[in-house]
C-alpha cells in the first residue's frame, strides 16, 4: 500500500532555528516533491527530486532511497517561511500520494 | 502574466445546481491535472490530461466530468452539486507526464449551500 507520513504535524520555531521537515513513505518511488502552502492558499512546487540532496536559497531537500525518506531543512527561519509544507512522492504510476502537511510557524 | 489561471476564485451556489471552474495555462505544458483539498486541507488528485487526453480519472462521481478543448485548457464540469462537494479545488500542470514539477493554479474555493 502507497503510504506517506509527516512529522511533525505543527512547528513552532523562533525566527533564525534551522527547521527540519520529515517525510517517510512505504515502497519504492519514483521521485518525490515538496510543496509549500501559503497561508492565503496558493500552492509553489519547492522541489522535485529522485535522489541525493537540492539546495535553493535557505531550503534543502534530501532524499534517502533505501531508507524511504526525504527531509526537509530551512536555514536561518525567517517568520515569511509560515505555511504548511507538504510531501508528496510518485509511486511510479504517474499519481502524486500528497503527506498530511506540516504546519510550520516562525515567530519573530 | 498568471502561468496558471482557474476561474472563478469562489464559488457559491445552492445544492444542486450545475457548475465549471477553468483553468488555462500558458507554459506551454503538455499535462494537467485536477485536485481536490477538502477541509482537512488534504490534497488529492481527481483528473489528469495529456494533450487532451484524459490519462488518469480517480474514483470520482460522474458528476464531475473535465474538458480539455486544448492542451492549454483544462476545465471541469460539476453536475447536480452536492454538499460534500464543497472544498478547494487546484487545477495545476507540468511539462508532461513525466513526474516534472507541478505549477498550481490559485484554487477555486467551492461552497455548497
């Protein structure tokens, strides 16, 4: 069965804590995204990645095969970085199975 | 200069009643998908087109039905609307079917009364 686990499910963090998002799944994938939820809604794709690790700005995604695990880090916090994150790996046959989200929020 | 564009924001209407939420995006994309977010804020796909051809189709009433007149359109169609219907839906789309990265619409905000 395609499962998908989040933790944690809320974070509160002071404003410039490195956070770390994680996301565990049960089979083999194909590649795996992260997705960022503004609190107004809108959904942006962060990444999309098969193997290893992606950096862009203060965001990192690494990914884990073998162990069936990907996290997710953001250095230096910033309170604009509050939104719910949420994983999403592709199980091979073309359909995301989308986590429960994290609620993250950074307070000043 | 909106990538991804579904219309009408919100949406609010009786039980019952037939209703489309469009969406367009101009990326040049060959696939595009249908979401739904209900109100435990979980994200699932409905539908997905590639070059108007309907390539995935969950276990979703046939009260629903998309229409892709294009590769650059993806519209759905809600019959007959039912409460448990009301939710947030996501028209979002990708270079192809691939499992490239998603670019997502701003979400349609549907209320049955």
């Amino acid at each position: 069965k395609n499962e998908v686990e989040q933790s944690p499910q809320n974070l509160t963090a002071q404003e410039g804590e490195f956070i770390t998002i994680n996301c565990s799944y049960s089979v083999g994938i194909s590649a795996l995204h992260w997705l960022q939820q503004h609190p107004g809604g809108g959904i942006v794709s962060l990444f999309m990645l098969s193997s290893g690790k992606k950096k862009h700005g203060r965001l990192i995604a690494t990914i884990n095969i073998q162990e069936k695990h990907s996290s997710l880090h953001i250095t230096a916090s910033h309170p604009r970085d509050s939104a719910v994150y949420i994983c999403a790996p592709n199980f091979g046959n073309e359909k995301l199975t989308f986590g429960t989200g994290t609620r993250l929020t950074i307070i000043p | 200069d909106t990538a991804v564009s579904q219309t009408p924001k919100y949406l609010v209407t009786q039980m019952g009643n037939d209703k489309s939420i469009k969406c367009e995006q101009n990326l040049g994309h060959d696939t595009m998908y249908w979401y739904k977010q209900d109100s435990k804020k979980f994200l699932k796909i409905m539908f997905s087109y590639n070059n108007k051809e309907l390539i995935i189709n969950e276990t979703v009433p046939n009260r629903f039905s998309p229409k892709s007149p294009d590769k650059a359109h993806l519209n759905l169609h809600i019959n007959s609307l039912e409460l448990g219907d009301s939710a947030v839906y996501f028209c979002a789309s990708s270079q192809n079917r691939g499992g490239e990265k998603l670019f997502f619409g701003s979400g349609t905000q549907l209320s049955v009364l």
